[in-house]
C-alpha cells in the first residue's frame, strides 16, 4: 500500500486503503479497533499514548491528557501544562504517526502518501497546521479534501449515481458542514458549502453534562471544576457518550456520577434532552439553508440528504432535519465511515493523474473515473478603508466570494488613500464581505512601495487573485502607474511565500 486517507476527526479518526479489489476499506489500529478517538497523552518522561490508550492512562494521570484538539490546529497554545512545550500541531503530528504506523503493521507496506480530510470551512492556518503535522511524519499530502466532498464521493462511487443533486449534512464531533453536490457522471461539482465551525457532537453532551453537573451541585453542594476534578469529568465524559447514543431510542436513561465518595443517579429525560438540543439543530438547519441557497437550488432540487458524521444517526437528528427539508435522511454509507472511504477513494485518483499507477499485491489497481471540481469556502479580499462610515475602519474588500468555483482568477482595483503617498500594504485577508480586519484572518502581505506621486487620483492599484485546484491562492498587486509589482502565494503545503524584488519598472 502506497496511498491512504486519513479523516483526522475532531473527537475521532479513521484511516482508509484500497484493497485489491480497488474499494476502500477501513485500517485497524494497533488494537484491533476501527476507529481511533482523537485523544493523546504525554507523561513526564515524554512517552506518549493515543486513542483508548490516552484514555485508560488519564484515569491515572489525568494532567497529561489531551482531546479535541483539532479545533485549536493553527494556535500556538499549549495543551500540556508539564513538560516541554506541546502545541496543537503537535498533538495532530503525534495522532497521524500513530495512525499511520498502525497502517504499516496492518499492511506490511510503507505508507508514501495520503489524502487528508478536513471541514470545509476550516480557515487557512488551520490547514496549514494540518498538513504541517502530516510533513512531520514523512507522509506526501497529495490533496486537502473538504470532508463532505469525501463523503460525496464515496456516494457517487458507491451508487453509481449518474445525475443527481446531492445535499450532504456532515455532523462531526466537533464542526458542522452542509454542501450541495451536482454528481453527473464521473464528475462531482461542489455547488456551494457552509458551516458552522464550532457545532457539533461535544454540543450535545455538553447538554448532558450540565444537566448532571446541575444535579451534582443540588445534592452535594459543591460543582466539580473540570481544572481540578479532571478524574472525574473523564469518567462522565464516557458514560455521557453512552447515554447519548442510548437516548435516541430509550425514553429514559440514568446517568451515575460519583464525587467526595458520593454517588448521584441522574435520571435524563430523552424528551427533556430534546428540547435542549433542539437550538443545535436550528443552527444546523441554517447553515444547510445557506449552503442551498448560495447553490441556488430549493429543497425540491435535491435527489438525496445524505448523513454524514457518528452524530448523525440520531433519530432526533433525523426526524427533525426531514421536517425542514421534506426530504428523508439516507445513509447509503456508513456515516461513520464516508468520509475516510471518500479520502482514499480520491488518492487513488490522484495518483494516476499524475501517472503513478498504484500496485497491490503484485497488480495494478485502476484508479476510478472520478473529478471533483471545488468551490472556496471562505471569501478572500483585501483590507481598505472604510469612508462610508462616521469613524473610518479598515474593512474586507472581497475580491474572490465564497462558494467560488475553482480554479478561478479575479481581479480588482483601487485608489491610493492619498495621491502623495509613496508606499501600499496590501493585506490579504480571508473572511466575511465588509467585515472588520481584525475578525478577519491575514493569510499574506504584499508592499508596494517608491511610488511616483499622481496629479489625479486613479484606481492604479491592480490586485489580483488566481486559486488552482489544490487550493493554492497567489495574490499579486501592481501599480499600474509605476509598472512596479509584488506577489505572494499561499500554499498549504509550503507555507507563505513572497517574491524578494519587485518587477523592474
């Protein structure tokens, strides 16, 4: 095996290869098991544990532990408070070399490269920290797959679908994304996509948790501290997650927790529970509503919901999402594993177009016909001055929209401030039209400057955004007065680049 994908999951993750019989097929880890939570812990000595093996050490040194900590990828925080530093690029590098050697064993083949998933909406220095993690284990990231584009292309590969419209509803442990798909044939077009990043399965067991935190303090006077009483949120931790699942079909589940040497039955209401979550789900419905409405397509338009994420079987879940849609939640793949199958599915295809064939077992696979054609996720601008407003403020000029298909080229132009000025900061930012610079993210720099003054103010300065299909988005700005030129490209792979010397005038 030369190829992978890899769903690097908020709470879980799943690793994919291509059998023999080119289909996707989920790797076990070392042991045993099919799914790997994303959970690490490091000792003092610096050994570290992950997955269930994290989990069974924190209930003895619950300092070293770490979970969730793919939503802090692009921070430089750090999660350990003991030791040497431990940021969340780290914690992800340490998740993917443990998937990884585990995939070796498993096949007895070296793993060269792979396809790693991520949210949609998922913001740059995000996805740099991801694939920064992957650089470190030695593994070729050959693409950065949203992950209900996997999910769709699992489907389409799956079903044989030949044209249909396809609306994916990615429930993740902790992010949410909605796309409309086009399946036509071989190729899969993205449509539109939006999300809520900070939605998900840890939502919903938060609702249980501070139900049963609530019950605790009643009888025992006293609240845990999750800083002090770490053994003892592991512990709820896990039987929430069993509740949870229990709470889709039973009417009532008791939760036990115990603290200072005293147990607590809390009997949750599966209705109660319900309307609790309720909220959550809304906010889901929204952003598929978004999503639809940026693809410009009604529910009618829609052939198939397809579920996506462990979240998703819930009933609840399910009921209330095909009474806002009309239409009925499938799950012609397990929502569980969709994503990884759709990850492997696409290295495959990546790989033979690049004329790399894939041999295993002594034999040539062949690469299905699949394409999928991306859209952007967020809009992309750059930072102007706000004259419209009583207090000037710097705000996103967008140039490149979201849900902009891609590749794709724009180009935009602009005044100077003043006519006298001799230099420009063009910042390229990454966020919401209009929005104020610092809610947005600055994913590069462009300086222009020794610019001759002008009699007349004039949009002489050319910005200009190009995006290929592997994500990579090269800015270059120009004064067309002066001829003089910058360019700065962001690529995931490599990090930020800025050429050194302007264009000769």
């Amino acid at each position: 095996m030369r190829i992978t994908g890899i769903d690097v999951g908020t709470t879980k993750c799943k690793c994919a290869c291509i059998d023999e019989a080119g289909k996707p097929v989920i790797i076990a880890n070392g042991r045993g098991e099919f799914i790997t939570p994303s959970a690490l812990h490091r000792d003092a000595s610096g050994r570290i544990l992950i997955g269930r093996d994290a989990i069974e050490q924190a209930a003895v040194e619950p300092e070293g532990f770490v979970s969730n900590f793919k939503l802090k990828l692009g921070s430089t925080e750090t999660l350990l408070s003991h030791g040497a530093p431990f940021t969340p690029t780290d914690a992800a590098a340490a998740l993917m070399r443990s998937l990884i050697e585990s995939a070796e064993k498993s096949t007895g083949e070296k793993v060269e490269s792979a396809v790693l998933t991520c949210p949609a909406n998922f913001r740059d220095d995000s996805k740099q920290a991801l694939l920064e993690a992957c650089q470190r284990v030695g593994v070729e990231c050959l693409l950065l797959l949203p992950e209900p584009s996997a999910a769709g292309l699992a489907y389409a590969h799956k079903t044989g679908a030949q044209r249909e419209t396809v609306a994916v509803y990615d429930l993740g442990g902790g992010t949410f994304d909605a796309s409309i798909l086009e399946v036509d044939g071989e190729t899969t077009t993205v449509l539109a996509t939006a999300g809520r990043p900070q939605l998900g399965g840890n939502d919903f067991s938060a609702i249980l948790r501070s139900i049963v935190l609530d019950a605790v303090e009643g009888k025992i006077r006293t609240r845990p501290d999750p800083q002090k009483d770490l053994l003892f949120f592991l512990d709820l931790d896990a039987r929430i997650e069993t509740a949870k699942a229990s709470l889709g079909t039973r009417a009532q589940v008791p939760i036990v927790a115990s603290f200072k040497g005293q147990q607590v039955v809390v009997p949750v209401e599966q209705s109660a529970f319900r309307a609790a979550s309720l909220p959550l789900l809304v906010q889901s419905h929204e952003a598929l509503d978004e999503a639809l409405n940026g693809a410009n397509r009604s529910y009618r338009d829609i052939d198939r919901l397809i579920m996506v994420g462990g979240p998703s079987r819930d009933p609840f879940i399910q009921e209330r999402l095909a009474e806002h849609t009309g239409l009925v939640p499938r799950t012609d793949i397990d929502p569980e594993r969709a994503v990884a199958y759709g990850a492997a599915l696409t290295a495959l295809c990546e790989l033979a177009r690049r004329g790399q064939p894939v041999r295993i077992g002594g034999r040539t696979i062949p690469a299905p016909n699949m394409l999928l054609r991306n859209v952007t996720a967020h809009a992309v601008g750059c930072a102007v001055l706000d004259h419209s407003a009583s207090n000037k403020r710097l705000i996103n000029a967008v140039v490149v929209p979201r849900n902009t298909p891609v590749p794709c080229h724009r180009i935009e132009h602009f005044y100077l401030e003043d006519a006298a000025q001799d230099r420009a900061q063009i910042e390229v930012l990454q966020g919401e039209p209009d929005a104020n610079r610092d809610e947005c993210l600055l994913i590069g720099e462009l300086l222009l400057d020794q610019l001759p003054p002008e009699s007349v103010r004039s949009q002489r300065i050319a910005v200009e955004y190009a995006f290929d299909r592997n994500g990579m988005v090269t800015v270059t700005a120009t004064d067309k007065v002066s001829g003089r030129q910058r360019t700065v490209s962001v690529d995931y792979r490599q990090g930020i680049k800025a050429s050194a010397k302007p264009a000769s005038v």
